[in-house]
C-alpha cells in the first residue's frame, strides 16, 4: 500500500475533512466521518482554517508524500514490516503547544500529521516512530485491547530508541528529556511499578501514560525511554529482536 494520494482528498475537500473521513469507515468499524474526524483531530489532523491551508500547501511543495513513501519503503523493507496505507494531513496545533507533527497508528493503518517542516531528518523521525509502532503492535500477535501499562510504555520507549538509533538523539521527541533518571527511577518503583499489568482500557492506563491526574506530565513515556535505554546500555538487541521481545523483559 504505502502513502495514499491524501493530495486529491485535499484538493477537493481541504474545507470539509468530514468528507475525507468517509474514506475511512470500513477501518473504524464503519462508524460516522464526523466522530472519525473528532478522534483523529484529537491527534492533530487538521482543522480547515486559513493557517492549516498554508500549512498544506508547503507540504506540496516540499514533497512530502514522496519523501515520507520513500521512508515507508526503506523501513517497510528494513524492518520487513507489515504493508499498509500511509495517509499524510496537515498538522494542527493545539492552543499554547510548540510541536508541528505528530501520529498515530493502528495494526493495519497509519496517519501523519505535519506542520512546517524544513529538516528532512525531523520527518524521518516522525515516521519511525510511528511505524515502529506498527511493526512491534504485527510482531507481538496481542490484541490492542490485551496492552497493559508495560506494553504501553515499553512501545514508546522503543520506538524513541530507535529514532535515536537512526536520526540521532537530537531528533528524540521533547518528553525523552523531561526528567532526570534518578526521578524516573523513583517514580517507576514507587508509583508505576505495582500498576504495570492494568488493562489500555482502564482509567488509570492513560493517567500513568500521559501523567493525567496530577501525575508529572508524560511520565509513563518518560520511563519507557528510560527502561529501554537502559536496557538498551547493557545488553544490547537488533532492531528485529526488539519487535518481538516480550515488554517484562525490559524489568525483569
């Protein structure tokens, strides 16, 4: 599949993203365009305004589908990952926040949200991310509704180890750097920890995940990077390896 021709969606309904959203029911279950585009703009899919129109057209003049379908077919062939569509939109940011892009995926699709981008490298990192995502969700043959807290976690931080691995640390997203490791170290044994095995679905899962409830702000990202680097520093895996590996073997 690959990158998807986004552009005609855009071309002819930039105004109305709800439209575009048809496109999608058969993969959410058939559910209605509008509460499609209200979960994907949740994520940064973009809202039809003046800025988000020039946003759109620099993605076409930077080329961006080209260049993200030549990601997919590097890392697709690298990591001999799972064939799926790509679909790229422009990236709306929420009021206050700093970040131009971000994604999210699915076992059997991916979305892309960009903003102005110049720095091929930022775009790559942004790509790995999210399909490292894909290929560990194929490689650990579990239902997304069988993830626990660990898995949760253990996924972020590998996929942020492998930006590092291929872009460089520079490329790593904001939240990898937000505590010191001795903080994460104590915040993973006094108040993670023991809340490791709860379900996605539970409450709690996302409190602990992006530090909800008056938790440090992305905190259960923050320790997965840290227990995967660490990991990472003292017995080091292959990229494949680390698709597959079970998420307690990171803390046991």
């Amino acid at each position: 599949m690959g990158v998807v021709d986004t552009e005609k969606w855009l071309d002819e309904h930039f105004s109305d993203p709800v439209t575009i959203c048809h496109n999608f029911k058969k993969d959410f279950d058939d559910d209605k365009p509008q509460n499609i585009y209200q979960y994907l703009s949740s994520f940064g899919m973009y809202k039809p305004t003046r800025r988000t129109k020039l946003i759109y057209e620099q993605l076409k003049a930077g080329k961006i589908w080209g260049k993200i379908d030549r990601l997919f077919n590097k890392y697709k062939k690298r990591w001999n990952g799972p064939d799926i569509p790509v679909y790229i939109f422009p990236f709306q940011a929420s009021w206050g926040e700093k970040e131009n892009k971000s994604g999210v995926s699915f076992p059997n699709q991916l979305f892309l949200f960009i903003g102005d981008i110049k720095d091929d490298k930022e775009l790559e990192a942004l790509f790995i991310h999210e399909y490292h995502h894909v290929c560990r969700i194929h490689a650990q043959k579990k239902s997304i509704e069988e993830y626990t807290l660990l898995d949760s976690i253990i996924m972020e931080g590998l996929a942020e180890l492998a930006v590092r691995e291929n872009c460089g640390e520079t490329y790593n997203a904001t939240w990898c750097h937000l505590y010191e490791p001795e903080e994460m170290k104590k915040y993973w044994e006094e108040k993670v920890k023991e809340h490791m095995n709860i379900k996605k679905t539970e409450k709690k899962h996302d409190e602990l995940l992006y530090g909800f409830a008056r938790n440090p702000s992305m905190i259960g990202y923050c320790i997965g990077y840290y227990l995967v680097t660490t990991f990472h520093a003292k017995r080091k895996l292959s990229e494949q390896q680390y698709f597959t590996v079970k998420s307690n073997y990171f803390v046991s």
